[in-house]
C-alpha cells in the first residue's frame, strides 16, 4: 500500500506538471521545440506511471518496472560499431599490404624467368661453340701434311647435287666443309630456286662457330622478300639474335618486330626463344 500511495502521488504531481506545462501561454511567448520536446516526455511518463498504477491495482502482484533503452547501452552499442569499424580499417591495411607482396612477387619471377632464359641462350651458344670445336678438331686430325692439300673438287653440274652434298656434310656435323659447300653453292648457283635457302644454311654454319657478321649477311641473304618457308621464321630470329651479339639491339628489336609480322604463325619453339631474345636486347 505503501508503493501505491507513492506511485498515486507522483502521478497526480506529474499530472499537474502536465496540466500546468500545457496551459496554453500567451500568443506573445510560444514554446520553443525544447520546451515542447518536455512536454513530450512528462507526458511519456504520466502514461508509463498510469500503466504501473493500474497493473498494480488490477493484479494485486508487486510491479516490475522494465527499464527502457539506456545511454549506457547506446554507447556500447556505439563501442561494438567503432571495433568493427576498426577491425575493418585493419583488414583493408592487410589486403593492401598482401596485395603489394604479390606484387614483388610477380616481379621477382619476371627478373627470374628473364635470367633463365639469358642463361639458355649462353649455354646454347657454349654447345654449339664446343660442337664446332670437335669438328675442327676431327678435321684437324684428318687434314693431310701442309703443302699437300689437293685442290678443291670442281663443284657438281647439277645445283641439286651440290645442294644434297652440302645438306649431307652439315646433317654429318662437318660444319667446317659445310660452310665451304654452301658458300661455293651460293657463288655457283646464283639463280637457282634454293639459293636463298642455301645463304640459310650458311648462315647455320657460320652462327654456330660465333661468326656473327658474317652469319647476319647470310642470314638478310636468305629472308631477302620475306619467303614463306618452313625456315624463314628461324632464318629471321638468327638474325636477330646475331645482331644482339654484335650489340646492334636497335636492329634486333626491329627485326623481332618484322618476324612477329611476316610470320604470325611461327613455331612455338622460335616465338619462345624470339621473346628471350627480346628481353636480352631490352627491346620496349
């Protein structure tokens, strides 16, 4: 009874606050919106103590006052946004950071794959430099005494001949007599239909014993017109890359350029080893 007495008093006082904060002032003097905003509240709170006093009246059980939404769980409702707001600031920071590693990454296997393929390029010249040179050795051991080497054959009436015998002294390793065939074929035979072939073969012969100016003459003999053979894409990536050994990459560059234009369809073999090439020329 105690609590009732309390609760009625404080309605009829909160009512009264009421009836007197909402006597309607003077034309003069309006409510402001914070004046009003008061209202609004003692009135929520004559209606939230009505609501006590006759749930206590009506069931006769003690009344439990529920308390509605506090500052103190809107601020931590506030503190859970700004974790997650920074949890979220530090996953950016770690995808950026992760984003920026693979970079490196890739970069790193681009320097990589580059190195590989220089190094290719330089064992495949040692092989072939080390081929030519038991070539010379075995012909060395086989030449006869200074003084009585006979003269060189009179060269074949028929261009085919000669080209096979040629053709058969390269397939045979001979580069040395290979070289000497295919240079009389080409003083010889001028117009025969495999003379520009024959100048691709030179150049072969002259590229594996690193004679390079003289395997590029071979070689722009050969591509001479762009013919649309089985070796015109090789004929113009040795071109290229004898001219990067003679360091003129500007003409190297060019020329890569030209075989990926003359020959779209190239081997895969030369279209990889003409894209290691540009990378040892620094073409753009």
């Amino acid at each position: 009874m105690k609590l009732k007495s309390v609760l009625l008093a404080a309605l009829f006082a909160s009512v009264a606050t009421v009836a007197v904060a909402q006597t309607p002032l003077p034309p003069a003097d309006p409510l402001d919106d914070r004046s009003a905003k008061r209202v609004e509240r003692m009135e929520k709170v004559v209606r939230e103590l009505r609501a006590i006093v006759f749930q206590g009246r009506d069931t006769g059980k003690p009344v439990v006052v529920q308390p509605a939404e506090t500052d103190a769980q809107i601020g931590a409702l506030n503190e859970r946004v700004g974790d997650l707001e920074q949890t979220l600031t530090k996953l950016n920071g770690q995808n950026e950071t992760a984003n920026f590693e693979l970079t490196k990454a890739n970069r790193a296997a681009a320097d990589q794959k580059a190195r590989a393929d220089a190094l290719e390029q330089r064992l495949a010249a040692v092989e072939k430099t080390l081929a030519d040179l038991q070539t010379a050795a075995a012909a060395q051991v086989a030449a006869p005494a200074v003084g009585t080497t006979p003269p060189p054959p009179a060269p074949p009436a028929d261009p085919a001949v000669a080209f096979k015998q040629a053709k058969d002294l390269l397939l045979a390793g001979d580069y040395a007599n290979a070289e000497q065939a295919f240079s009389a074929f080409v003083a010889n035979y001028p117009e025969s239909t495999r003379s520009a072939e024959a100048k691709y073969w030179w150049g072969e012969t002259l590229f594996v014993r690193e004679a390079y100016s003289d395997a590029a003459g071979a070689y722009i003999g050969a591509i001479r017109g762009w013919p649309q053979t089985t070796w015109g894409p090789d004929a113009t990536l040795k071109l290229a890359r004898s001219l990067v050994a003679l360091k003129k990459t500007t003409d190297a560059c060019r020329t890569l350029d030209e075989l990926s234009k003359r020959y779209p369809k190239a081997p895969a073999q030369v279209t990889s080893r003409a894209a290691s090439t540009r990378v040892a020329a620094k073409c753009s």
